[in-house]
C-alpha cells in the first residue's frame, strides 16, 4: 500500500487552505478553492483504487472477479459538479463585484447588498 496519494491529497489541501486563508482577490479564491477541491479528487480515487481490479460490470460472471467500488466514483463524479457549481457561484459573485465598481476584496461582499 502506497501512501503517495494520501500525502499529495493533504499536500494539496493545505496549499489551497493557505491561498484561501490569504486571499484579497475573489478570483484567486476561486482558484485556491479548486485546488482544494482536488485534494478531494485524489484522496477519494486513492480509497477506491484497487490494484488488479476491473469495471463493476456483473454480467455471465462465472468466477469471482475483483472489482472496484462504483460508490467512489459516484462520488468523485458529485464533487466534480459540485465544485463546478461553487466556482460558478463565486465568479458570478465577482462579475457582480466588478460591476458595481467594489473590486476584487473578499471583505467588500459585506458591503454588497441587494
């Protein structure tokens, strides 16, 4: 068992932790957030990595076959869309930043209202 993909998983996590943590611009964060969100790509594919294992496909299967979970890839999948949709979120707040001429300042958003 490697533990090379547990150590990068953390090793990109706290990059993005401290580039969010630091952050004075929205599209950095947005940036900072998605490397940490790949943190979580890597740590999930190394759970469900199986070494000499195939597809989850059950079908005339006469002998036991070593599979791989299909739970971990749903899951992955999910914080793929999920991830997308937070990005989105957050450069949409951005555009609307920029447009009201506030900057680019995380701690203006408190000042945005309606």
């Amino acid at each position: 068992m490697s533990y090379l993909p547990y150590v990068a998983a953390v090793w990109l996590f706290v990059i993005g932790f401290y580039g969010v943590a630091t952050s004075r611009n929205v599209v950095h964060l947005t940036l900072c957030l998605s490397v940490m969100q790949s943190s979580t790509y890597v740590l999930l594919l190394a759970i469900g990595y199986r070494t000499g294992a195939t597809a989850p496909i059950f079908t005339n299967l006469k002998t036991p076959v070593r599979t791989v979970d299909p739970i971990v890839q749903a899951l992955t999948l999910t914080d793929v869309v999920v991830s997308v949709v937070v990005a989105a979120l957050i450069l949409a707040i951005a555009v609307n930043l920029h447009r009201r001429g506030r900057g680019s300042d995380p701690d203006l958003l408190r000042e945005v209202r309606g």
